[in-house]
C-alpha cells in the first residue's frame, strides 16, 4: 500500500510521478478492498457473480465431473442489496440535510442533497467514498476510480489519484490531487514511457481576467486551508456493506434456481427394458427423438415407461423464507411486507424500526463527520440534522399531537401536525397565514369620548 510518504519521496520530475502514479493505480486495483468493491458494484446491479457464474455439472460414469448441458439452468438473481442500500440510504437522507443557519445550503449550492445522497450510496456498496468540494459544488468520486493516500502518521487523507479510461484500448486519464494543486497527466498506452502532463500544477482556486486585448488570462490562485477531499465511510469497520449478507444472499439464489430447475425439468426418468444392448450415444438419441419428434422405435421385448420423482417443495419454500428473515435481520434493514398490512399503531411502526433506527444512528456518525470535514474547508460554521424517513400512522399520531393541545403551544402543535403530514417546510407560511387572518378578524377599538374633566379656577389674590 502506497501513501502519502512514499509520494513525498519521489522526486520532482515527472517522469517519476507519473511512474509513481501507474504503479499506484496497479497496487490499488490488486487490493482485496478493491476487488470487494467490484464484486459489491455487481451486487447492486443484481449481477450476482456467484450465481452467474454458477455451472451445473453432473459425474459421468467413468467418475469424471462435466458440464450439464442437457438440463435446465435458469440463472434468476434476487435484488436484496440493492434493495438494502437503497433504503439505509434514503431513510437517512431522503430529506436532505436540514442545517442550523438559513445561509448554509444556499452556500452548499442546489444539488448538494441529491450529490451527497450519490455519495453516500457508492460508501455503502465500496466501503468509502471520496466528496471533493469543487469551488462551489461537491464532486463525488468513487473508490474504485480514486487511489487514495493516507498520512502513515495519524491516517488522515493528504493526497489521491482519480483515474479512468473508458476502454482499454483508449487513453488512460489520471488527475494527481495534493495539498498545494491538482495535475492532470495522460497515457495513450499503459506505459510509463507514453506519459505526459496534460495540465500543469494548478491551484484548487483559480482567478481569471478577461480582456479584449489579451483575452482570458489566470491572475490569481488560492487553496483550501485543507485537503479539499474528504472520505465518507460506509460503518466503522471501514468494509462494504455487502460483507456479511453475500453468502446468504448466494444460497438463497442457489435455492431458488435449483428449485425452479427442477419444476422445469418435472424430474422425469425414463425405464428402458430390453436395451442392455444400447450404449450411451444409442440411449442419448433414443431420448432426444424421444423428446423432440414424440416418436420412438422398440424391438420386440422392448419396453420403455416414465417415472415421475415428487419434488420437494415444502422444505424450499420454507428455508427461502428463513434465509429472507436473516438476511433482513443481518442487514438490520426494514421488512415492510411485516407491516403495511392492516391496521398497525405507532408502536408496532417503531418496534419494525427499531433495528433500522440503531443502524442509522451508527451510520450517521459516519455522515456528520464527513459533513464537518467539509464545512471546515468550505469555511462554514454550522451543524447538520437529518429528518429521517419512515412510514408512520398519520391519524394516529395527529390525534396524539391534538390531544395534547392544552399542554402545547399552538405555533408547536401546527409544525409538528405539518411535520406528520409530510409538508414540514410550510409550516412558516402557514403560520404567517394564520396571524394575518388572526388579525383581519380582531375588530378595531371604538373611540371612547374623552370626559370633561374640570379645570379648577385660578383664584385673584
């Protein structure tokens, strides 16, 4: 593993750089972290590698194992990741992040909700993402395009590597990112002898002048206090969330195609008697017309019959359905089927969250750390919160808000009954409504006339 340190020790030509970048980029991509990351980005895209990689093969006579090509090898995927990723992501984030100061998200730019919710997403499916605060706007990069380098010291982010190539016989893009600037370098072909610097070292902040003259021009560069990327991690552990639930998602997987295998193939074996004459091929072509022209040819004390074997459904149904409960409870993710039938109360929704709820409390620390890396290089002082999102018993909730009015101030009770219903960031206009049609009603105070009041006389002395 290469970090910043050994970065530091290459010398300031860049021939060596760029040396130093490509073997960076080959050890990053030959990491275990890194090959977890490919195999969690099949996942999310139900492209389960085990099941379609899956072959089935069967032992031939002679004990050697081969292919099966004759029967049925239905290869359908289950989406629980994508489905479980999903869900952590939005309940937390769906909302967007509320913040303290009404200036923030102003400063954050418009599409800083929807690039964090990005962010976070690619955390989960590869362990860690990588947010870079681009001037104005936050730029996600994922881990499996970012060659990170960490100080060997306190493991703090120094510096990193963004790379990509769209085919490999197109050139190969790489953008060195350090304290002080970023240099773009290129490679037609993946040799250190084919390199070249695309871009000079340039300052995260650029100030440009534009004169008719001399046209557009850099007069000024500035960098951030810190390093402007900043690592959102998916848990403490720092791994894919995909760890742990793979192998339950492969049997369930494996289960299923099986069974269906086996409904497709009716499990039918056919009985020839008097063909101990017949060798394999002879029996393989009596089975295909057989099968395909419904047609056979017996010699005299032939006979042949079907036998049907019962599959064994009950046991499947069963174990697919405990394999789906663990790998939900695995996860800690949210069963809705459990309850969004009939009338369930508020504390049936809670107790179904709960351990949803004490995962996104862990993976929160997670987001507002990264938050707070990034205010501090962007120069904001302020704090997140996250509205999270869940199914709730609205009737049931809005008459508990509404049977505690006496206790409540009315201004209170309004928020949070508009809270409920889903239209929180109304309730200010609401509010301004309701004292203003407060106010038409208050009727104007009659004049009272005044009361003569009697000037004593002045007396003559």
């Amino acid at each position: 593993m290469l970090t910043y340190q050994d970065l530091i020790e290459v010398k300031e030509n860049e021939d060596d750089r760029m040396a130093f970048i490509l073997r960076a980029i080959n050890q990053h991509q030959s990491t275990d972290k890194y090959k977890t990351a490919e195999i969690a980005e099949d996942y999310y895209r139900k492209q389960n590698r085990t099941m379609l990689d899956y072959e089935k093969t069967i032992v031939s006579a002679s004990g050697k194992s081969i292919v099966d090509e004759w029967s049925p090898n239905h290869k359908v995927v289950s989406g629980f990741f994508s489905r479980f990723v999903r869900q952590q992501n939005q309940y937390l984030l769906s909302n967007g992040v509320t913040w303290g100061k009404d200036d923030t998200a102003d400063k954050l730019g418009k599409k800083f909700d929807s690039q964090l919710q990005r962010l976070d997403k690619a955390a989960l499916i590869e362990s860690v993402a990588f947010g870079f605060w681009n001037l104005d706007h936050l730029q996600v990069f994922k881990f499996l395009e970012f060659v990170p380098l960490y100080d060997e010291e306190n493991g703090s982010l120094r510096s990193g590597i963004r790379y990509w190539q769209i085919d490999p016989s197109k050139p190969l893009r790489a953008t060195l990112y350090e304290e002080d600037g970023y240099t773009d370098y290129i490679w037609n072909k993946r040799d250190e002898s084919d390199g070249q610097v695309l871009h000079d070292k340039r300052p995260y902040k650029i100030v440009k002048r534009r004169t008719q003259a001399e046209g557009e021009e850099i007069v000024d560069g500035q960098n951030y206090p810190s390093f402007p990327i900043i690592p959102l991690y998916a848990n403490e552990e720092h791994q894919s969330e995909l760890v742990g639930i793979r192998e339950g998602i492969d049997a369930y997987d494996l289960i299923k195609n099986g069974f269906l295998n086996d409904l497709d193939n009716a499990q039918l074996y056919w009985l020839i008697r008097g063909a101990g004459g017949m060798d394999n091929q002879d029996l393989v072509e009596f089975l295909d017309r057989l099968l395909n022209h419904r047609i056979a040819s017996l010699d005299d004390g032939q006979d042949i019959s079907m036998q049907e074997v019962n599959i064994p459904h009950e046991a499947r149904e069963q174990l697919l359905n405990r394999i789906e409960r663990d790998l939900y409870r695995d996860y800690q993710a949210l069963n809705v089927d459990e309850i969004k039938s009939g009338s369930v109360v508020v504390a049936q929704i809670k107790a179904a969250y709960e351990a949803m709820d004490q995962k996104a409390n862990d993976h929160e620390y997670m987001v507002t750390d990264f938050l707070d890396n990034l205010l501090e290089v962007v120069g904001i002082d302020d704090e997140a919160t996250f509205q999270r999102s869940m199914l709730v018993n609205q009737s049931e909730m809005v008459q508990t808000v509404l049977q505690a009015g006496e206790y409540l101030d009315g201004d209170y009770m309004t928020r949070k009954v508009l809270t409920i219903l889903g239209d929180g960031d109304q309730a200010e206009d609401v509010l301004r409504n309701l004292d203003d049609e407060a106010g038409q009603r208050i009727p104007e105070p009659e004049e009272t006339p005044q009361e003569a009041t009697e000037q004593p006389e002045e007396e003559e002395v």
